[in-house]
C-alpha cells in the first residue's frame, strides 16, 4: 500500500514532536480527516495514542517505526 500525500504531510509531522505525536490539526487549522487518520492506523504507520478526555471524539495517535520507515523510504 502506498500512502498518499495527505498521508505523507500528516505522518512527517510527527517525526519531530516528543513521542512522535501526530497533529490532530493540519498547517491551516483544519482537523486532519478521520480516513487519513484510520487508513494510517489500518496501514500500521500511526496507532493510537492517548485519549482526549476534554475532546473523546479527537484521536489523539503517535507516528510508529513502519510509518518513520515508511518515510525514509518516500524521500
């Protein structure tokens, strides 16, 4: 499976938070789409990661090792 740019952004962007932390919000304040999110997780390169109990409906994910492999590869 190949990830789609979406996915790319979305993924990268944990590669330089604490705990590879993936951002419920993209580069212009709009919330990532829950199908990026869910294909990502379904593809093993994001997994879920703390639950937000102010906000239970936002999926709060870290990035995994296949999704910074996947990265590496990608470049």
């Amino acid at each position: 499976m190949r990830p789609t740019p979406t996915q790319i952004r979305w993924l990268s962007r944990g590669l330089d938070q604490p705990g590879g932390k993936l951002p419920i919000f993209n580069e212009n304040g709009q919330q990532i789409g829950n199908r990026t999110i869910q294909a990502c997780i379904k593809a093993g390169w994001a997994e879920p990661w703390k639950h937000n109990p102010i906000k239970p409906n936002w999926l709060v994910c870290k990035i995994t090792p296949a999704g910074i492999k996947l990265l590496k590869e990608e470049k």
